[in-house]
C-alpha cells in the first residue's frame, strides 16, 4: 500500500495550488501531500490555502529524477501540474512508469504526448501504470462530450454518428503564465523540428498505427446550420480533437473507424453581424504577443468563480438525424474548472475504476464514473438535449 493516495507535484504553481486548496477544502478523507521543489514555497502556500500544518510537503525537482522517483513510489497517484511538459514531464512520467503509479496531467502538448506514447506506452502496460493525459479543460468536457453524444446516438439508432461536431457556444476565462508558456514551448519546438509541426497538424498523431478518414479543418469561419450561426476556428481543437480521436482508437473505435471530428467556436450575432464575428474571432490568437502573464500568475478568484463555458456536441447520422449534447461548467475553463476536474480524475483512478496500465485518455479508461464525479462535486453538467 501507497503511503498517499494522492501528491499533489507542483502545489506552489498557480494551478498546482488551486488543486491543492479544493483537495483540503474538501477531502479531509484523503491521505495527500504537497510537492514541489522548495519546501519553504510549499509551506507558504500550506498556510496560505488553510491545508492543515499536517499537511505531508515533499521535496522533488525535475531536474533530479532520484527525487522523482522516490516521491511516486510514495504515492497511488500523482497529479502534476509542472509544465511545460515538453521541457518538464518527461522524468516524472517516467518515474510513474517504474514504480506503478498512476499519473493525470493537464497536457496540451500533443508534440510531447505523441512522443511519450512512443516510448512509455508499453512499459506502462508492463508495470501497470495508468498515466492519464489532458485532465483538465484540455480535454475533459470534449473528450467526456464525445463519449456523452455517441452514446446516445448507440442507444437510439443501435449505431455511433459517424460525424460528430464540437461547438464551443459560451465561454468566459482567462489564461496563466503556464498556459502562455506552453503555447510558447511548443511554437519554438515546431519552429525547430518538422516532427513536432506534424504532430502538431496530424489529426492522428496520437493513434500510432491508425489512420482515419480526413478530417474537417475548423480552420476558417463558416455558416454552420447545425447551430444556425457562423463559428469560428477554436484554438485549443488541435490538441482536443486528437485527445478524441485517441480514446476512439483505446475503444475499439466506439465511434467507428470513419468518424470525423471538428471543433469551433460559436460567434455571436446573426446574419452579417454574426459573419463579422467569426472573422474576428479567426484574426485573434493571443499566443501570438511577445508577452504574456508570468508563470505563476493568473485569473483572479473572482475571475475564476464568474467564469463558465457551454459547449454543444451535434451528432449527425447519415439519415440526417441530429442529437445534440451539452457539458456546461460553472468557473472559468483554465483554472477554476480544470483544478476540480484534474483533482476529481485523479479521486476516479483510485476510487472508482481499476484498468489496466498504459497511456490513457480520461474518454477510454473512466468516462462514465468520472462524468458522474464531475456532476456531483465540480460543477460540471452533461446532458441530452
């Protein structure tokens, strides 16, 4: 038996510290500590969140795999929230893998992701480690989403849509300095390698040995009549849609092996104005300025509790049949809803599911246990229109 069922590694981050604070303010049943690097941050931040002084603190650091290693063979589950993965994960997935722990992140570094699946996913299945990528706003609501409409689809025409489109109608957040920096990481990573660039554009990238059909781009604004408005080209698609395609593929291909997958924003207005809106839209991308927030730094608490996000999922079969799915959350996507969501999947692994090791997406390994987790205690709803 694990000492902790939980440690929480990167606690004195901006995000490592709201999972930290849900995880005292509402699991005092749960044996957990906090990590990081700096046992003084650790204690700081301790205080400041109003964990109980027993609270265990860890010192480990990326750079020291020693550390690493010794701090996941202590635990059940890890939650990291040390990015950017790509210059960070790498030593603590590997950790994981050796010593069986099981392991969410909140990656949305499909780069990182496709290479990590290459060199880990089988000695994850050897030492029965389940390591869990995009655990938070990448790419819970999109992945669980997917899973919610598709089932419907399977328990009223026997049968998955073959076309499934994400649409992201409402949205009120910001982003942190980690977000930022990851954005940044990844652009200087393409920049360099052609690999990581088509990673980075192959909707595939995370199925090793699967190809599906082409894919719609999402790359222009468009009139879309499924939600009888123009939308918009959504930026964190490139990383979700892969996130989708991946737990189709871990299913057995649920959704069939012709399934398509898109995802857009919903622009506000109609008609012209509406038109105007999404070429906006298209023209902002807020990864593209020379600076951002600092890491560390991020939306405010009244930021974080006034935010929220509706997205619908539009089945469509080829007999033109429609069935539409709505995930709402109740705080802003990045950082309000990802801190629960990060906190109540890694609760799922070692409450409510067993499976075996290997890279996972939350959609293959935890769909149903976990959406029923997000609707009781993170604020989360998934329901059929």
């Amino acid at each position: 038996m694990a000492e902790f069922d939980i440690i929480v590694y990167g606690a004195t981050g901006f995000t490592g510290r709201l999972v930290a604070e849900y995880l005292a303010a509402n699991y005092g049943d749960v044996k957990w500590a906090m990590a990081g690097r700096s046992l003084t941050k650790l204690q700081e931040v301790r205080d400041e969140i109003g964990a109980p002084a027993t609270t265990p603190l860890i010192t480990a650091n990326a750079d020291d795999p020693a550390s690493l290693k010794a701090m996941t063979a202590r635990a059940r589950v890890v939650i990291t929230t040390v990015g950017p993965y790509q210059l960070y994960g790498e030593p603590l997935l590997a950790a994981c893998v050796e010593t069986a722990a099981a392991y969410v992140d909140l990656c949305g570094e499909p780069n990182f992701m496709h290479v990590m699946i290459g060199k880990y996913h089988a000695a994850a299945q050897a030492s029965s480690a389940r390591i869990v990528f995009s655990c938070g706003f990448d790419s819970i609501p999109f992945d669980l989403g997917v899973w919610t409409v598709e089932q419907e689809c399977i328990r009223r025409f026997g049968k998955p849509a073959p076309r499934v489109k994400g649409r992201v109608r409402a949205m009120k957040g910001t982003f942190s300095g980690g977000t930022f920096a990851s954005g940044k990481a990844t652009a200087a990573a393409a920049m360099k390698d052609p690999a990581v660039f088509k990673a980075l554009i192959d909707p595939f990238a995370l199925t090793p040995g699967f190809e599906g059909p082409s894919q719609p781009k999402g790359a222009i604004p468009e009139y879309d009549e499924a939600v009888g408005g123009w939308v918009a080209p959504f930026m964190m698609a490139v990383i979700n849609t892969k996130n989708v395609h991946r737990t189709n593929f871990l299913a057995d291909h649920l959704y069939g092996e012709d399934f398509q997958y898109d995802e857009m924003m919903v622009a506000p207005g109609l008609g012209e104005m509406g038109k105007a809106a999404a070429e906006a839209i298209a023209k902002m991308n807020p990864m593209n300025a020379e600076k951002g927030p600092a890491p560390g730094e991020g939306p405010s608490r009244e930021e974080r509790e006034t935010g929220f996000y509706d997205i619908a999922f539009v089945a469509e079969m080829p007999s033109g049949e429609r069935i539409t799915a709505t995930v709402k959350g109740d705080r802003d996507p990045g950082y309000g809803s990802t801190s629960k969501m990060i906190a109540e999947s890694a609760l799922c692994l070692i409450r409510d599911v067993q499976g075996e090791g290997g890279i996972w997406t939350p959609g293959a390994l935890m769909a149903e246990p976990l959406i029923k987790r997000l609707e009781a205690n993170a604020g989360l709803s998934f329901s059929i229109d």
